[in-house]
C-alpha cells in the first residue's frame, strides 16, 4: 500500500489544516504555501489522480464545490479568481490526487505570473493569526 498523500491525511485529520469549506464528497482549505493570500485548495474526498479517473459523480460535486469557493472568494474579498488544475507529473502536478487551486488575483498584481511552477514565488502569511484571518473571512457553513 502507498503512503497517503498530504490531502489524504488532511481528509482524515492526521494533520492540521485550515478547512473553509465541507460537505459529504469534498473538502476546500487554505493552501499552506499559498501564491496569494486566500489561496484555497479544493480535493473530493475520493482519491483519485487525475480528472479522467474519476467518475462523474465525484467530478460534478469537486466542480460544484470550486464554483462556490471561487464565487465566495470573490465575494469576500472583492478579487479576480484564477482556477487551476493540473494531472500528472508532466503537467506540473505535485500531488498525484485530483485537487484544484483557487486563486485570488488582484488588479495591481502587474506582470507577475498567475501560476508559476517556481517555489520562491509563493508567499507566506506574516502569522497564524493573519491566517486564521482568512480562514474565518472565508469560510463557508
């Protein structure tokens, strides 16, 4: 048997995360090394490693759940919304389970890019608080 994957052990609450969004098929929470503040991951609760995989159920309810963070993301924090998606390593997924970013863009973001594969440009929060911030600003019921 493979070792579980960080979302798996986040589903099964073997590491701490900050979880914004849950119902019976998905999970969305804060990306622990985010591109922008805010930037949420979404993952169905069923593992599977790439969109194709899945079956139609799963994928409705893992899209469905993205609609509604992008939309609240929006909403919220009063941002342009990139969705990103990636399946095996080739394309740039790092994680080999299905999951998808939701990331807040801002308009004085100039030229940077709105996804680069580059570690250093991820940010951090400045503290737990500033993001247990976020976590309470954008979390659903």
């Amino acid at each position: 048997m493979s070792e579980k994957t960080i979302f798996e052990k986040i589903i099964d609450r073997e590491v701490p995360s900050r979880v914004v969004y849950e119902d019976e098929y998905t999970i969305a929470f804060l990306d622990i090394a985010p591109f922008d503040k805010g930037h949420t991951i979404v993952v169905a609760k069923k593992k599977f490693e790439t969109i194709w995989d899945m079956d139609q159920e799963t994928y409705m309810a893992l899209q469905a759940t993205v609609h509604k963070i992008a939309a609240h993301v929006h909403d919220t924090l009063g941002v342009g919304v990139a969705v990103y998606q990636r399946n095996l390593a080739s394309a740039g997924q790092e994680v080999p389970y299905v999951h998808v970013h939701v990331l807040p863009r801002n308009d004085d973001e100039g030229d940077r890019p709105v996804f680069n594969d580059l570690m250093e440009n991820r940010i951090s929060y400045k503290s737990d608080e500033e993001a247990d911030k976020f976590l309470e600003l954008l979390k659903l019921s």
